[in-house]
C-alpha cells in the first residue's frame, strides 16, 4: 500500500516546518530504508522534497508551498540542509 503524500500534512506554522512523522517514516519503510538512519543521513527536508517529486512524478497534484521549497532547492538556497523538528 503507497501512501499520498497528502497524508504527510506538511506545512509551515509559526516558521517552523510541520509534518506527520508517522507518515514520514513508513513512507520510507515502504521503500526499505531505515527512518531513523535516513533522517540523520539526508535530513527530513530532503526525505519530503524527494517524495513530493515522486508524488508529482506518479501524477499527484500540485502543492504551492512544495512547489517553492523546490523552486528555493533548484536556486541552491540551502533550505534542503535546514534541520526540522518533528512534529
């Protein structure tokens, strides 16, 4: 079963980045990659940038605000590098 990265609820709330860390991690489950491992390694930005280019990839809608953190990603603005709390 795929999940949709709807169900990853990623926002921004008072500057800080929010997201479903279960979402998180069985998406990554789902792939065979360790959550915790991957997170420390790659960073949760990087983790949901990639699934969203996945979600958009398999045809999955638009999201504004994703799409500027990718816009921001592909400018070299280091937002991929930024830590984020789990929420």
């Amino acid at each position: 079963m795929s999940l949709d990265f709807r169900e990853l609820k990623f926002g921004l709330v008072n500057g800080d980045y929010v997201y479903d860390s279960n979402a998180l991690d069985s998406f990554l489950t789902e792939r065979g990659r360790d959550p915790e491992e991957t997170l420390e390694q790659d960073g949760v930005l990087s983790v949901i940038l990639d699934w969203y280019i996945e979600h958009r990839h398999a045809g999955g809608a638009e999201d504004p605000f994703i799409e500027d953190l990718v816009q921001e990603a592909r400018l070299g603005r280091g937002i991929i590098s930024s830590q984020t709390g789990r929420a």
